[in-house]
C-alpha cells in the first residue's frame, strides 16, 4: 500500500499525523510503503493538489477527498471528528477503516 | 515569541467587533481579567477550541473575565477569515465574547502574536499574567490534563500569579498580508 502524506512547515499537524498513520498500519500489520513531501508555496500547492497540512494520499486516492479549487501552501487541513466536530488530525477510526479495506484490495 | 513580556500592560486597540460595535480594552463595561485571543474562522486548531473558549467566558463570567478575541488573518488570500464570514461564525456559535477583527494586522504585530489561537490573559490592572495555548489537548477535550488559561484564572482570582506564565501556542500561523 502506497500512502502520501503532503505537508507545510507551517501547521504543527504531520508529526501527530505521521505518528498515528504509522501506529494503525503497525496495529493492522499492513505492508505499506509511507512517503512523505514538503510542499513550499502555492504553485507546488496547486501542482500536488495540496489542500492543507496534511494532505493524505492512500493508493493514490485523498483520505476524506475535499472537492476544490483552492490550494494554499501555509493552509492547515481540517478533518471529520467521529463526533461530528472538527480535527487538525485524520480519525484513528476512519483510518483503520480505510486502510483495512485498502489491505483487502491488495490482497 | 510575543512582544508583550510577563507583567508587561496590556496595548490598547481599538477594532471593529462582529456585533456592530468598536471595541477597546479600555471599555469600563469589559470585566476586570481580560482574555486576549488571537484566533480566526478557517484554522482547525481555532475551530478545535471554539466550543471550550465559550465554556471558559461563561464559567468566568462571574468572576469579572471578559474574552476578546481577535481574527489578524489576511481575509484576501482566507476569504474564510473576511469580516462578514466572521459574523457568520459568531452567529453560528453563538459567541458570548466580542469577535474582533484586525485587518491592518497591527494589533497581532504589537502583541507578537504568531498562532491561531494564541492567548494573552491580563489581571485586574491589565498586566499580562499568562501567555500561550489554551490547554494540553486540541484534539479531545475529554483527555485534556492541563487547562492552562483556567489554572492562570484560578491564580489570579484568588489573588495569586499562575504557577505557568508561558506555553508554547498550538495552531495555525497568523496568515500575514
């Protein structure tokens, strides 16, 4: 499984999210290949559809896809609580999720 | 790093609120500990917290506190962050605090202030007493172990200096024109 994170210098979100994408894979005992690329303005922003820190790719296809056409290079991404609130940090639970479907699809 | 030192007064402003009205910390009808926010609409951190900042204004009502909070975002590059969208915001929230915008950014520039959110809490003669984040836990509110602008109120309301004076702000940078 190829898994992309994009992410800014800016917004305090890739480390945290690093570490809890890394904490599910090792959970599920996936084989996953984590790659990671600094993005530093806007045109690199727009190029790598970089919608904000940090943007996930999971098999080439965004981790809760945003529909838009703004990319801003210093923007910090903003995900769906399992709550129904807001998050800097993807949910462990929607994580899990999608990458043990993934791991079936690979199989 | 702020501007403003520990025990530094607080600057003074004066900046156009969501509510229709001019604020200026000077304002007698403002409580006597004032909680000086820089946060914005659009950043996930600031949304993170938006709910317990409500909760803090309303627990210290009482105790005399008066939360301002102060959007310095660039609202061209953020249109999230425009001044009707942050009247939006207020009214979606309900916000119990005056929502304030700085659209010259000199107010982030004189208090140093370089996150979304990041606080500035000044006792009863407005000298400032805390600075940083607002607890240890943007992401669950439940699992927070360290309410820092909660324990500096408690200090001060009891006639004391908090304990911590200084965190490191948790959020967004101020996005600058």
């Amino acid at each position: 499984m190829d898994i992309l994170i994009l992410y800014n210098e800016t917004c305090p979100s890739f480390e945290p999210a690093l570490e809890r994408i890394t904490e599910v894979i090792n959970d599920l005992k996936i084989s996953s290949k984590i790659e990671s690329k600094l993005i530093y303005n806007d045109s690199e922003a727009k190029k790598y559809k970089f919608i904000g820190s940090p943007t996930i790719f999971i098999n080439g296809v965004q981790f809760e896809e945003v529909s838009t056409d703004i990319y801003r290079y210093d923007n910090c991404r903003t995900f769906m609580k399992d709550d129904g609130g807001l998050s800097p940090l993807p949910s462990k639970k929607k994580l899990i999720q999608i990458l043990t479907d993934q791991g079936r699809n690979n199989v | 790093m702020s501007n403003l030192k520990l025990n530094d007064p607080y600057v003074n402003f004066l900046l156009p609120s969501t509510d229709g009205n001019e604020v200026s910390l000077d304002m007698a009808e403002l409580g006597e500990y004032k909680l000086v926010i820089f946060s914005c609409n659009h950043c996930p951190y600031a949304q993170a917290w938006e709910d317990r900042i409500i909760k803090i204004q309303e627990k210290y009502k009482s105790n005399g506190l008066s939360i301002i909070m102060i959007s310095s975002n660039d609202a061209l590059k953020y249109p999230e962050d425009s001044f009707p969208k942050m009247k939006e915001r207020h009214e979606e929230k309900g916000f119990n605090f005056h929502y304030l915008f700085d659209e010259t950014q000199e107010v982030a520039k004189m208090y140093g202030a370089e996150r979304t959110p990041e606080v500035f809490l000044f006792n009863e003669i407005g000298l400032l007493k805390y600075q940083g984040t607002i607890d240890d836990n943007y992401e669950n509110e439940s699992e927070v172990k360290i309410k820092y602008v909660e324990e500096a109120l408690e200090s001060l309301i009891s006639g004391k200096d908090p304990e911590i004076t200084q965190t490191d702000a948790v959020g967004c940078t101020i996005k600058w024109i």
